[in-house]
C-alpha cells in the first residue's frame, strides 16, 4: 500500500475551491490516518495562501481607517477605501513574504516561489495537486524521500542507474520520464529548473496544466512501481 494519497488528489485551487481540510478546519493536522504528505501540504498551505489572519488584519485597518474618517465628519469615497485595502494588503504581503524568507521546513520550493510570492499569491489559476506537491517540495515518491523516512535502503532512483533519486532528478533527467518531459518542453517549458518552472506554471494557466499533468503521469508510475516493489515477497525486511 503505497503511503502518497488519493489519485488525483486535489488539495487547493487559486479559485477558492478547497478539498483539503479548510483553513478553518477544526481537526488534528498530525491525525493517523493521514500521509505524511498530506500532514506536509497542510502544514505548507499556512505558507503558501496568506493565513487567514492576514486577510483579517487587512479588514481591521480598512475599517479603522474608516472609522476615523467618520470621526473626522467625512465620508470616505468608495475608491478611497480601495487604496487603504491595497495599501494594507501589500503591507501584509511583504510581512507575509519576511516570514516565508526565515522558514526552514520546505525550503526547495520556498526558495522556489521566494522572489515572486506576490505573483503566487494573486495567481487566478493553478490547482495543488498531491503529485504537483511532491516534486515542487521533494516529499513524496522519490528515492531520497522513502531513504530519508527509512523506506528505501538506498536513495537510489528505481527507473534509471542514478544513484540519488530526487525531485530534481525526476524533473530534468531521468531517462525514464522522457516522453512526458519532451509534452512538458513542447509546450513552452523547456527551462526545467526549479525557480523557472514556477515562473512559467504562474504565467499562464496552460504551463501550470503542462507541470501538473507531467507530475501526475510520472509520480503515479513511480507510485505504481513502489507498490510492486512492496509485494515483493523479496523486499529488504524494514520496508
Ligand atoms: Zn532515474
């Protein structure tokens, strides 16, 4: 039984459509029942939407501003409280980005988004698939993970002779993933380094579909390959 969640598994959508645990989610994130990946993406989402706090303090200091406008006997125009909004917003945005820069857990993909956390954040597109989470964060069905949980023996990858399997690996050169690299490339992304994926997943909604569809296709494969590798009678004793 691999350990990566639901096939497809959608957890968050630029367009407010969660199938996730919301924000508001009352429930453990550390439940049994749950992957480890999925504990990471939750843990993850606080950083990668603004918190829900954030937004708070940005309607506080609209409506405290507001407030003392009426104190003053005016009436603030509508595109007024508009420019107090963004003014807040962008405040709370640099705070937000500051917190992101000194986080230590998922950093790849931190330092990924880091420069451009305001264009990740005002993104109208993109949906965080399970298997999209994986190879932006490198948790997930990748040799150097299941060696670092203690799954693997090696973190060797299973689908080429490179020693070290990773997300990096996965993405860029692993022979075996050539055909889907090649749609990948075709369709714009031929820069496959991290920092320059993102970048083009944020520009346009079809270079987001392209990254996601590649990493549904390889990380199911490898998914499938684990589990063979589990129900093999001969598989090293601690798996
Ligand atoms: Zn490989």
């Amino acid at each position: 039984m691999a350990l990566y969640g639901p096939p497809s598994g959608r957890t968050h959508c630029a367009d407010g459509r969660t199938l996730l645990p919301s924000a508001g989610h009352k429930g453990p994130l550390h439940s049994g029942s749950q992957t480890p990946i999925a504990q990471w993406v939750l843990r993850r989402r606080a950083l990668w939407r603004e918190p829900w706090e954030l937004e708070a303090w940005v309607l506080v200091r609209v409506y405290d501003w507001t407030a003392g406008q009426r104190a003053l006997n005016k009436r603030p125009a509508p595109i007024e409280r508009e420019e107090v909004h963004e003014e807040a917003r962008e405040a709370i945005t640099q705070q937000w980005a500051e917190d992101l820069a000194s986080a230590t857990f998922g950093r790849q993909t931190l330092d990924a988004i880091g420069p451009i956390p305001k264009d990740w954040l005002d993104r109208r597109h993109g949906c965080l698939s399970l298997r999209l989470v994986q190879v932006l964060s490198g948790y997930g069905c990748l040799g150097s993970y299941l060696h670092w949980i203690g799954r693997e023996e090696t973190p060797q990858c299973h689908h080429c002779e490179a020693a070290v399997d990773t997300a990096k690996h996965t993405l860029e050169v692993c022979p075996s993933w050539d055909a889907p690299r090649r749609t990948l490339m075709s369709a714009g992304g031929d820069d496959l380094l991290l920092p320059s994926v993102i970048a083009n997943m944020l520009g346009s909604a079809e270079a987001w579909e392209g990254v996601d569809s590649f990493c549904e296709i390889v990380m199911s494969l490898k998914e499938a390959a684990e589990c063979m590798r589990e129900d093999d009678p001969l598989a090293a004793p601690f798996r």
